[in-house]
C-alpha cells in the first residue's frame, strides 16, 4: 500500500514592513552621525525612488539600463516634503492625544522632539526631565502602512490649511487622511470628503477598490 504523502501547509509569507511611530523616540539619545535620508523611514524612502518621476522603477542608471535621450532627467535625490514636519503632524493626531498629558513636539534638524510635557519644559540636556516623559511615553505607538505614509506625505503641505481647522483631538481621524491619500485622493478631495461627511473607511475603500473610477 502505498504510503500517504503529507500535505505540508504553505508557509506564511513575511509580514508587511509598517512604518512605526514610538512616542519614546521623542525623548531618546539624538544620533551619532545623520540620519540617512533625512530622517525618512527606508521602506517610504524606496517607495518613493520606485515612484519618483523620470525613473518608475527606482533602478540607478547602468550601462545596461540606461535613459534615452529624449527621456526627462531623473528627479531629486531627496523627496519633494520635509519628513520631520510631516512626523510632527502624525505624532499630535495619532500619539499624543492618547497619552492623558498636555505635550508638544517639535522638529529639531531631522528628528522630532518632545519639548514640554504638562507646561514644564523637556530639554535634551536634562536627563531627569527625560527620565520622567519616558514613564508617560512607554508604549504608546501607532504602525502604519508605507504607501499611505508616502502618500500623506506628499500631500502635507497642501493640506496645511485644513490640518490648522481641525486640530489634534477634535473630529479630524487623521488615518483617515491617510487612507485616502492612499487611495489617490488630493487634499481638496479630502477637505471636500470631511466637510460632507463622507470620509469614512467604507468610502474610502471603495474607492480604492474601484481605483479613481467613481468620485465621493
């Protein structure tokens, strides 16, 4: 009789890279040497070389893959937004109003810093005060998804405007301003959607579902 083959399950694939936002790193040692690209997370960093203009696919030029003559000049080495400002804005929507305290950031060269906490100040010379925000600060921490991250990013400046009319804490759930600039929704698009109260993760997968082709 012959002997019964096994079925061996397939093994899980790795998880997805998430781009993690830890409330400790408001308080911790600033780095030894720059970051690299300014600060950006690797993943949004290759997201956005493989998306840039005048090079898709994020390959350098070789001798071998090379541009055509009449093709545009690649673009920036450096993205088209500051990422520090941009961490600003996700740490006061998405990790500071669950911490229970009064706290502000701020951006310092390529990292974001916390800079009070309950009206008193968090210099990064006073390790006692740092030693105290670390207790409030341990374990909060959000994970998020790259392409919504790049995409937010890309669209921070212009959603200034709409970002100072909703602040951190009121009825702005800035995921889901992530969300649909992932979708490919512009910040008009997303003032638009809040305003008539259609900016809701139903809508917003729908519409990335159907990629573009019906509006809100």
């Amino acid at each position: 009789m012959p002997a019964r083959r096994r079925h061996r399950r397939p093994r899980p694939g790795p998880a997805p890279e998430r781009v993690r936002l830890d409330a400790l790193d408001l308080v911790a040692d600033p780095p030894a040497r720059p970051l690299p690209h300014g600060g950006l997370p690797d993943v949004v960093h290759r997201l956005w070389r493989a998306r840039r203009p005048g090079r898709p696919d994020g390959r350098p030029l070789t001798l071998t893959h090379s541009r055509p003559a009449g093709a545009p000049s690649p673009g920036p080495e450096q993205p088209p937004f500051a990422w520090p400002d941009v961490v600003v804005t996700l740490h006061r929507h998405l990790l500071l109003p669950g911490l229970g305290h009064r706290a502000e950031v701020a951006a310092i060269g390529a990292t974001v810093r916390l800079t009070s906490l309950d009206g008193a100040p968090v210099a990064l010379g006073d390790p006692l005060a740092r030693l105290r925000a670390a207790t409030v600060l341990r374990g909060h921490h959000v994970d998020l998804d790259p392409a919504e991250v790049l995409a937010f990013a890309l669209l921070h400046a212009d959603l200034q405007e709409f970002l100072a009319a909703h602040p951190p804490g009121g009825d702005l759930d800035l995921r889901l301003v992530l969300a649909a600039a992932g979708v490919g929704l512009g910040a008009a698009d997303v003032a638009a959607a809040h305003a008539a109260g259609t900016l809701t993760p139903d809508r917003i997968a729908l519409l990335g579902a159907l990629q573009g082709t019906v509006g809100w």
